[in-house]
C-alpha cells in the first residue's frame, strides 16, 4: 500500500489471549530517516495515513528532536562514564 510516496502493509498480529487482530506496518526508510525508528504500527489504515502526514508535514521539526536526541545520550554518556 502507499500514501503520499511512503510504502506501509497490512499485517496480522495475535495478543497474549491468542486473539488475531489486522494492524498497518510502516517501515519506509525515507519516511523515517529523520526519526529515532525503524518502524512503526497503527490500529487503522486511518491512523496510519495520520501519522505519516505527521512525519511528512513536520521532518524539519522530527529532525531536530534527533538531534538533540544525540545530542542529549552522547552529553549523558560522557557524564556518566568519566
């Protein structure tokens, strides 16, 4: 399936009571190149559109929150290590 140029696919997962349910798997690499993540999921091809306008209409904004991400893990490595 695709949306806006970013690839995601349905998928079947089943809970801890061996319940199966349908939820949407997004791991487009250039959907997510400014995030922390690899992939993510939704409950509804709705939602799944949502949240792929979300990282679309604000990469600048997920961009900057990985690096300061870095920024943050590599200031709180080099405390906690010397």
């Amino acid at each position: 399936m695709e949306y806006r140029g970013c690839f995601y696919k349905e998928i079947q997962v089943t809970n801890y009571r061996n319940e199966s349910a349908t939820m949407f798997k997004c791991s487009d690499v250039a959907l997510l190149e400014c995030t922390d993540i690899t992939f993510f999921t939704k409950f509804s091809e709705k939602r799944m559109k949502e949240s792929i306008d979300e990282y679309l209409d604000n990469a600048a904004y997920y961009m900057n929150l990985k690096k300061l991400t870095y920024k943050a893990t590599k200031e709180f490595l080099q405390t906690k290590y010397d």
